[in-house]
C-alpha cells in the first residue's frame, strides 16, 4: 500500500515525509536542548546530540499525529502528503527512534535524564486530539515540551538541575505560552465553529492578546529581575530588551504576522541567553 498521497516511489515517499519536518516550529525544541547543556559546567557531544535527536523524534511525532488527526480524524485540513498508513507507519519510525535515543541515554545519562526526556513524547504523541481540546493544555503543551528539553539537555550532562536551569526553563514556559495564544488566535473563527477551545475562543481575541503580551512581559520581567538578583547573567537582560522590542512591533500587527515575528523573536532571544551563559563564568551562579 502506498505511503504517499502525491505519488509512489522511494522520492515521493521521502518528500511526504520530509513535509512532516517544519523548521519553525523543530528549531526551537531542539535549540533548547543544545541550551541545557551549555548550562553545564562541561558537555559529552555524543550525549548532547543524542538528546537532541530524541527532542527531534518527539516533535516529529508531534507534527505527523497532529496531520493524521486533523485530515483523517477531523475533516479539517483539505489535503495531506502521507496516507493514513503513511502515518501510521512514520509514528512507529519515529516513537521507535524516540525509544532507541532513550536507551542509548540510559547508558550514557542518568535515570534523571530519562525521566525528563520521556515525557515529550508523550506531549507529541497525545497533543492531537487529547491535549488540544481546551485553553491550558493546548496552550502549554508545545512550550512545556521545550521547557523539558532545557531541563533534560541540562540533566544528560550534569545528572542533575540547577536552580538556574529551572529558572530558564519556566521563563520558557511562560514567554512561549504567550506566543502560542497569539498563534491560536489566527483560527479563532475556525477554532470557534468547531468548538475548539483555545484561549482566543474562551475569552474573545482582546482578552486573548491582554494575556498573551501579559505573559510575555512577566517572562520578560523575571528575566530582568533575575539578573539584577545574580541568578542569571548581568547580559542576560538584554535578552528581554531584544524579544521586547520584537513584541512591541508584533502588537500592532495581524496573529498570523505576530505569530512570525514572535517565533523569530524567540530564537534572538535564545540566542543572546546562549551567548550571556557562555560567555560569563557560571561558577557564582550555581
């Protein structure tokens, strides 16, 4: 049976699947695992890209369970690359490349560093149609599944978590799960006649962005506020100040332009974090 809805082949197989990776949305989990381990006094690379390889197979789990269910569960997308066995068939790959990455740091790791990394899985796996049905969880599922790459990439070098990794990683949780209302928000019309509710359709768009930019600025706040207490870098406030400014543009544009500016606001926003820890001795910060 052909894997494929847009030819056979071994190309058109590989181009369906390939479809399923969305560089967007895939660079940031990733990049937040490669984060955790610069957040530790030293980094093993084989372990380190191990790590980012499980995050990678969880998100694309994500992404092909998300399709699967939106075309052939709900009706709602009008086309898609795989067939329903392609699916199925690229969720076993990649639960099974998941899995082979979760043995390979138990060996390499500790039990701690499973425990973190298991359940992004999970998230990917159960975000369609279970976790996507009301305001909190498809809000914070795609946001906490990056907190937990922070929190694992940190835990496969270190064997443990410091207070200035779960720091990082709740600024993580609330600065993106205020950009995935703004991102919800652009199918507020669609969302709303299926009943789907995301935080635009619980509370109405104005109310949806009041609480989406006020999650943002709390992120952002704490980050200031954590380097003037000397729990994160001194430069790590100019993070804020840069993905601040991103927001301030992003306020006076559409939810599908926000939603672009904002995503790439957060990669500048990783980025200067990286540098402010990488660059900056650590040992006072522990």
């Amino acid at each position: 049976m052909a894997l494929a809805t847009g030819g056979s082949g071994k190309g058109a197989t590989l181009r369906a699947y390939a479809s399923q990776v969305h560089p967007v949305f895939m660079t940031p989990p990733i990049a937040a695992s490669l984060f955790g381990a610069v957040l530790a006094d030293g980094i093993d690379p084989l372990a380190a890209a191990v790590h980012a390889v499980a995050i990678f197979a969880a998100v694309y789990t994500a992404h092909v369970k998300d399709g699967y269910v939106d075309f052939y569960g709900r009706g709602e997308d009008e086309s898609h690359p795989l067939t329903a066995r392609g699916c199925r068939v690229g969720l076993a790959g990649s639960t099974a490349l998941f899995s082979g990455c979760v043995l390979a740091l138990w060996a390499l790791a500790t039990p701690l560093a499973v425990a973190l990394t298991l359940p992004t899985w999970a998230i990917g796996y159960l975000h369609a149609p279970q976790l996507d049905t009301n305001p909190l969880t498809t809000t914070t599922g795609y946001p906490l599944g990056i907190a937990l790459s922070i929190l694992g990439g940190v835990a496969v070098q270190a064997g443990t978590v410091s207070p200035l990794a779960l720091a990082f990683a709740v600024v993580f949780l609330v600065l993106l799960s205020g950009i995935k209302v703004i991102d919800d928000a652009q199918d507020y019309d669609y969302d709303r006649s299926i009943r789907k509710r995301t935080v635009a359709v619980a509370l109405g768009p104005s109310r949806a962005y009041a609480v989406a930019y006020g999650l943002m600025a709390a992120a952002l706040l704490a980050v200031v506020a954590g380097a003037a207490l000397e729990l994160f870098p001194p430069t790590a406030a100019l993070a804020a100040a840069a993905f601040g400014a991103v927001a301030a543009i992003a306020r006076r544009a559409d939810p599908e332009i926000a939603t672009m500016l904002l995503v790439r606001g957060s990669y500048v926003f990783l980025a200067v974090l990286v540098a402010a820890v990488r660059f900056e001795p650590l040992a006072t910060l522990g």
